[in-house]
C-alpha cells in the first residue's frame, strides 16, 4: 500500500517479494504481524492513512453488436469506470493499527466493504526472543447492495 510504504519510509520491495503482490518478504510479515505500526517515514504524507485506485475500461469491437450489451452502454464503443477502491491503511497507535479497502463496483453498481485486516498486538519480554500476542480480525465483508 502506498500509504504503508510513505508511513515505514520503505520501497514496496522491502515488504513485497519483486516488489508488488501477496508474498511478504521477513520484513513483511514482521510489520503485518507487529500490527502494522512500525513508522519512520518523513512528511505530512508519513500520517496520512489513505491510498486509492480506479480500475476502468474501453470496449471497442470491428463490428457494433445488434443491441447495447447492457443498460447504460451503447452497441459499440464502452468506456466503463470498473471500480473505485479507497484503502484506509495505516498506524493507530503503537499497538493498533489496520487496512480496510471500500470499493464501489461499476459493474453491479453497489459499494462493498472487503479486504479488512485489523490488528491489535503488544510484544512480550521473553529472555532473549521479544514474541507478540494479539488479536485479528480479518476477511469479512459485507455490502450495500445495488444503489
């Protein structure tokens, strides 16, 4: 997440393998699972939670189709606003922080909540090893329905 990457002053490639995707690097899966916190950025943006995207589309074909595909198109000739997802990503404290991803679907026009991880740890004193406990809460959802 962008707004991960201005709050650790981190490349994505420091958590990211190859830079971009799902698989952690060691320093990944320690700031996922240290609850999101870690800081270090610099800046106004270091404290700024907030990262989005929109994902749209053209359609054009060499021949027109007999009808619109669907309501709000045309027969030919489609730019399309697929979704819109603002991500809520960031610190709270020192033991709390989260991601939350709202989208909004232009293909079924409803607003959905999803990709939530909200995290909650403190780290333990334990000789020489520092373990965390904590809690999670992730990967529900739930959605507005068509509006």
């Amino acid at each position: 997440m962008p707004s991960f990457a201005q709050q650790t002053g981190q490349p994505c490639a420091a958590c990211h393998i190859g830079g971009f995707g799902p698989q952690l690097t060691p320093f990944g899966r320690a700031f996922k699972i240290g609850g999101y916190t870690q800081g270090g950025g610099q800046g106004i943006a270091s404290q700024i939670p907030l990262a989005g995207f929109i994902q749209s589309s053209f359609t054009h074909t060499n021949t027109p189709q007999p009808q619109p595909p669907a309501n709000d198109f045309a027969d030919n000739n489609n730019p399309a606003i697929n979704q819109i997802s603002v991500f809520l990503a960031g610190r709270l404290n020192d033991y709390a922080g989260g991601f939350v991803q709202t989208t909004w679907s232009g293909t079924n026009r409803a607003i959905l909540l999803d990709n939530t991880d909200l995290r909650l740890t403190a780290p333990l004193s334990l000789g020489e090893s520092e373990p965390r406990i904590g809690l999670s809460v992730n990967n529900w959802s739930w959605g507005a329905g068509s509006l």
